[in-house]
C-alpha cells in the first residue's frame, strides 16, 4: 500500500518593467530615491516540492534539463560548484542570474541558499525540488528573482510558514543581492511577491513601498491589447552593464543620474497617464525611457536591440523598449491593435518570435497536498 507524503507547491509571477528600472539599483535608491513601475503577466516561476527519506536533496530545472544532487553538508555556496555534488549543470538552473549577473558559476547557489534554510528548519529531511520557468534564461521579465520567490513559498508551505509579500520579497532580495552578493534592483522581488500593477517607491534595503493603482478595468484591458513582446534572439548576458550603472552612480557621473533621474521622473509620469486612462501619453512615456536608458551604460543598446527597435517602429509600433538590464531578452512595443498585425509580420521576418501579453495580478501563491508516496 502507497504512503501518503505531504508536498507543496509554489507560483511566482514574471513582470514587465514599464519605466524606472535602475532607479531600484543601489546605491540610487539609498541616496536619490527610486521609482518604478512595472505589472506582473501570466508567465511565472513554478517550484515544486516533494519530501525524500534519505535526507539528501535533489534538483531538477526543466526547461534547462539541468540536475543536481546535494547532501546537507554541501550547501555551502562561494560562487563556486560545491565539491562532492553530483552535477548535469546546464547553466543557471531556471531563469535569469539575475538582473545583472550573467556569470553561470554561481549557478546553484540561489537554490542552495533557499535549500540552507530548510535544512536547519527540518534537519535529516531532504527533498525533490522541481523548478521551472515560463521564460528563456535571459529574458529581462525578472525570472530569477521570481524563482527565488517561488522557492521560499514552496519551503514555507511545506513547514508551516505564513510569509507576508512584504516578507517574502525581504527575504528573496537577502538571498540575491546580500547574501550571494549578486548585483541587482530590488523591484523584481516585490513585483514577484505582491503581483499586480503597482507603483514601487524604493529609499533604501528596507524602505519599500508597494502602491497598487486603481486602474480603470477598461483601460487595464486596452493596455494589455496594445503591447506586444519580442524576443530578441539573445539571452542577456550582462557583460558589466550593471556594474558601469552602478560606477556612474558612485563617481557622481552627471549623464547617468540624469538619465536616473528622468527615468524616475517618466514611472511617475506614466502612472499618472494609466490613471487618467491616457495610453497616448504612457507611450510616450515608454520612448522617450528607451532613449534615456541607452544612456545608463554601453552595452544596453546592442546592434541586434536597435534593429529590431527600428523594424518595429516602421510597422507602426507607438514605441519600444527592452526589458530588464539590457544587452539583450526581451524587447516591449506598445501600439494602437490595428498594427499589431502588421507589426508582428515585420519582426518575426526580422528573426525575432513576438508574443501577446497577458496580465495576471496575482502574486506568489502556494499550497500543499498529499500525493501517493514510495
């Protein structure tokens, strides 16, 4: 007769920044004040668990065929593979290494981080942990953020613990950004966590607040029809890009807080533009970002990146943008549905796979139940 184990389960949303991404980077939040805003879609970090009885813990990444075996005295993580694991690593284990990190040696750290706190919460417990994205590695929809996300609820459901979306994305941003010293914002985390449409004003690591806005249902609805996401071809492999932007912030570098400064300027604009119901003006708003974030750092604006913002803009797209930190992933054209045929057609001949976007408010959500066990 089967066994019954408790297992549990995970959903962490993507997101698509609409302006103000770099504003959330430290030390600009800490010494400017950052804004951004973004709204979660129906792509999301999935993680599933399921206990084991021999107290080892085993990883499996899906979508890129990656597996790892652990024991519990090898979750120690350096930016380095522990030895004595068994690994068939393929690269970053679902999702992005973040916003800003494109380096794949640390590869199971963000899982082995998550993995040490269960192991000292439930010691000589070990389990499966599934994980999966609804996005390619490099894809600027903020995927590795959400994973973390998706991998702290899975854990907490599975012993017992009720996290707050407040809690939840604290912890996520200490995993990423402080305890693997990854480079990064913070928005991607919170967008995860909360999900929705929201106004997300940084001052600092713990000085977040998360503004939902009360959009018109038949605006949100004509939001949604109007953009359009392409891929570029091109995973983001950061090549330093972050690391400049944070450079011109600490030299006191005039081009890039001005550049910061307009950005945040254009999420505060472009929220009041969605709350009027004025998608004229929230493009706008989207073109003149591009401009001003092409200015953060080189290497934001790739010549693949200016090809397809050009062919786009020709086939009627009001404007365009990439997502995430830049260099590649994802690019966001926003235009009136009538071109959106026309718009799709010229792209995908360009070589670059387009796909409609679909909100999805919610956040990180999880649950537990019995399956059959051994």
């Amino acid at each position: 007769m089967r066994s019954q184990v408790l297992t549990s389960w995970a959903r962490a949303p993507l997101r698509i920044s609409f302006a103000g991404g770099g504003t959330d980077v430290p030390p600009y939040p800490q010494t400017h004040g950052g804004a951004v805003l973004s709204v979660t879609i129906d792509r999301c970090a999935t993680a599933d668990l399921r206990p084991r009885a021999d107290g080892d813990y085993h990883v499996e990444s899906r979508d890129l065929r990656a597996r790892a075996a652990f024991a519990p005295d090898e979750l120690g993580f350096n930016g380095h593979r522990t030895k004595g694991a068994h690994h068939k690593d393929h690269g970053t284990p679902a999702g992005d290494q973040a916003e800003g990190d494109g380096d794949a040696r640390p590869s199971f750290d963000l899982i082995k981080a998550v993995l040490r706190d269960l192991a000292a919460r439930r010691p000589g417990r070990g389990l499966d942990l599934t994980l999966a994205t609804d996005a390619p590695p490099g894809s600027g929809l903020g995927s590795s953020s959400a994973l973390v996300v998706a991998m702290l609820a899975a854990v907490g459901a599975a012993t017992g613990r009720r996290w707050s979306p407040a809690e939840l994305a604290r912890t996520a941003y200490q995993v990423e950004r402080i305890d693997l010293k990854i480079e990064g914002g913070m928005q991607d985390q919170y967008a995860a966590a909360y999900g929705g449409l929201n106004f997300i004003e940084f001052a600092g690591d713990d000085r977040v607040e998360v503004r939902p806005l009360p959009v018109d249902g038949e605006v949100l609805e004509a939001l949604e029809r109007s953009l359009l996401l392409a891929w570029s071809g091109d995973s983001r492999t950061d090549d330093g890009i972050l690391r400049r932007q944070v450079d011109g912030v600490l030299l006191g570098s005039e081009r890039s807080l001005a550049s910061l400064g307009a950005l945040k300027a254009l999420a505060e604009a472009m929220r009041d533009a969605l709350l009027a119901g004025d998608l004229a003006t929230f493009a706008e708003g989207l073109r003149q970002g591009w401009e001003h974030k092409r200015q953060l750092a080189t290497g934001i604006a790739t010549p693949r990146l200016e090809e397809l913002y050009e062919v786009g803009r020709a086939a009627g797209a009001a404007a365009g943008k990439v997502l995430g930190a830049g260099g590649g992933g994802f690019m966001l054209f926003a235009g009136p549905p009538e071109r959106r045929a026309r718009m799709v057609a010229a792209l995908e001949r360009a070589g670059a796979p387009c796909s409609p976007v679909r909100f999805d408010l919610r956040g990180a959500r999880a649950a537990t139940s019995m399956r059959g066990g051994a």
